[in-house]
C-alpha cells in the first residue's frame, strides 16, 4: 500500500504562501497568491497515488483539506 503524500499550503513570515510536503524541511515553493499555492499543492497531491493538500488560513488553522486517490481506511459513513 502507498503512503499518502501530504502537501500544506501556510502563509510565509513575509505575507507570501509555502506549499511544503509533510516532513520536508523546506518548502516546494513559495508564492505570492494563496491561489497558486492551492493550485501547486493539488496538482502535486493529485499525481501521487495517495494524495492530499491541506489548507491553512493566515492564523494557521486548518480552512480545508483536498484528499485523492483510494482511501485506505474503509468505514461506513
């Protein structure tokens, strides 16, 4: 089974938006636009087998969460 790739999308101490993979130590990218940022973050998530992006707002809390590919965890929902 494939581990899920997970890209975050936080804002940069200069006002500018980091997509960075979980556990990487350094950022992707940076950009200018939040939208860039979201758009990099899916496109990369979408190309993994397992893929997500997780979205923060500037206080750092989670907005939104993209995931794709085949959830490993089956529950009824």
């Amino acid at each position: 089974m494939s581990k899920r790739r997970v890209y975050h999308v936080t804002p940069a101490e200069d006002g500018d938006w980091k997509v960075k993979e979980r556990g990487a130590k350094r950022a992707v990218r940076v950009l200018e636009d939040k939208t860039d940022a979201l758009k990099l973050a899916k496109d990369l998530a979408k190309k993994a087998n397992l893929g997500q992006a997780i979205v923060h707002g500037k206080d750092g809390v989670i907005q939104t969460e993209h995931t794709y590919g085949q959830d490993p965890e089956k529950t009824k929902g």
